[in-house]
C-alpha cells in the first residue's frame, strides 16, 4: 500500500508540479497531455516488469498509476468511470497477471480517448479483415482454383471423374471462400457438405493434399499477403487433412 501511495504522489507531480513552476494553472489541453504523457511511460515500463516475470509488479505500476490519473479524468466522466470500473474489476481476479491485463487495457482507453492516432485505419483483429477482406479473398481462391486445376499433382478432376465447368468452377470458389471465411473469422457462413462428406470417395491423398496446400501458399504470395498471416491460413487448412485425406 505505501509502495502504490508512494507511486500515486510521484504521478501527481509529474502531472501537476510544472504548475508551480509556472505560477500559472494548467488548462484542460495540457493537463491531458501530460496524463497521456504518464500513461505511456507506464504501459512502457510496465510491459518491461511484465515480460521479466515480476507480474505483480507490473499490476501495482499500472494500479498506482490508475489510482493517480483517475481524479484528473473528471471533465471525461465516462473515460474516468471506466478507469474506476477497471481497477475494480482487476482487483478481483485470480492472479497478477490477468490484473495486469485488465489494466494495461484501461491504459490504452486513456490514451486513445484522450489522443486518437491521427490518420490511422483500426487494427484488423482477424485474419480475415488482414488478408483483405471478402475481395481478396475471392481474388486469391479464383487464382487458386485456375493454378490448382491444371496441376495433375492435385488431380482436381479426380481422372476426369468430376467434370468443372463454369457453374462448377463458380460453386467450389464460393464454398472456398466461405471456408476461408469461417477459419478466419470473416462474416460469411460455410454452407457446404461438412470436408469429410464432401470429399468421401475421392481417395485423395497426402501428396496431392500437399500440392495443393503448395499453390496456396504460392497464390498468398503472389499477393504479398504476410508469412505469419500465411502460416495461420495453412495451419487452418491443414486441420482439414484427417477429414480430406482418404489414401496414405
């Protein structure tokens, strides 16, 4: 406790002692600067404290900070609600760690109520909404589906048993791209056969599976879509192995 009142009094003068100084008293613009200001250095240094292992520490830096810049927040009562909402929450949970969590989030709220990045599209939280969205993704399936189509080490005609005209060709690059959707947590819903009983009978095997895992990787690329976002699509794809994969 004395180690968070402590934290709290040197946070209130980093905000407030310049006041003095100045003989004049801070207007609400400068006063917000210098809590962002405050705020960032301490998701800085906390994040250091976390990532060393002392998860405690960084809860009692961010709560002591929290508990300081709270009742600056009073001309943002809803940003100061959630603030008092946060630290209540992590004061409740289980371990150092998930509290640790809760408030690093109520320490992104401030700054981010406060100064919004200027010129800055949202983050893309899914895989989907990174790899472009339902445009993207048709371009990359019909590149797939050409590429895929003429390679006899994928055998996508099973022999000539399956015959892909055009309203086939369209109907297996909508089941595609609502797979892709559905692994990727994208907006659309996959509506085919489940993989199992959609490929029963084929007798594909592993080397053609991978052939065509192969030009998928190689479409991905020709888009300049990024390896980690690469090896998430493929990780998704390869789950369907055991259900597609008929011939070992």
């Amino acid at each position: 406790m004395r180690a968070r009142i402590l934290l709290a009094a040197l946070v209130l003068f980093a905000v407030g002692g310049l006041t003095r100084a100045q003989d004049k008293p801070l207007d609400r613009a400068d006063l917000d600067k210098r809590v962002v200001a405050v705020v960032y250095e301490a998701a800085v240094k906390g994040t250091d404290i976390f990532n060393k292992g002392n998860h405690e520490g960084c809860y009692r830096l961010y709560e002591g900070t929290l508990m300081a810049v709270a009742p600056l927040l009073d001309h943002r009562p809803k940003l100061q609600a959630t603030v008092k909402m946060r630290l209540d929450r992590a004061s409740k949970l289980k371990t150092a760690a998930d509290a640790a969590f809760e408030l690093r989030t109520a320490l992104d709220e401030v700054q981010n109520d406060i100064a919004p990045p200027k010129d800055k599209k949202p983050a893309a939280t899914t895989l989907w909404d990174r790899l472009g969205g339902e445009k993207a993704v048709r371009a990359v399936v019909h590149d797939l589906v050409l590429a895929a189509a003429e390679d006899p080490k994928v055998n996508f005609t099973r022999n000539g048993k399956y015959k892909l005209d055009a309203k086939g060709v369209e109907h297996l690059e909508q089941m595609l791209v609502e797979f892709v959707s559905s692994a990727t947590g994208g907006p659309l819903k996959y509506t085919g056969k489940s993989m199992k009983e959609a490929h029963k009978g084929m007798m594909i095997t592993d080397e053609e599976f991978n052939a065509l895992a192969g030009h998928l990787v190689a479409t991905l690329k020709k888009y300049k879509v990024p390896q980690t976002d690469i090896d998430e699509l493929v990780k998704a794809v390869d789950g369907t192995r055991k259900d597609i994969v008929e011939k070992k």
